[in-house]
C-alpha cells in the first residue's frame, strides 16, 4: 500500500510534467489575453511579465 509520502512524490511529478506545462501555459497565455481585453492593452508589458514570473512556478519550464 502506497504511503501518503508516496501520493504527495506523484503529485509533485505530475505538477512538473509536459502536460501539466502544456495546461498552464494555456491558462496563462488566455489570462494575458484577457488581461490586455480589458485594460486595452495599456498595461501589456507588466501583464507580459506577470505571465513569464508566473510560469516560472508552473509545469516544468
């Protein structure tokens, strides 16, 4: 039987896949996206990098 330790290692791996990357870089770029919508793009540099920061701790790029 698999220990809570055991689950909490997969959960780590599955959060730092290709997938996991693939999902948030989706979710980040349509918030950007939408960010810029609504400010009319005049906050697109400091929403740009919110969005590199933000994918720093996300997935695995």
């Amino acid at each position: 039987m698999a220990g809570l330790g055991d689950f909490a290692d997969s959960a780590k791996d599955a959060l730092k896949s290709e997938q996991a990357e693939d999902i948030s870089d989706k979710v980040l770029d349509g918030a950007e996206d939408l960010a810029n919508k609504v400010t009319g793009g005049k906050f697109a540099d400091q929403v740009d990098g919110f969005r590199d920061e933000a994918d720093k701790h996300i997935g695995n790029e």
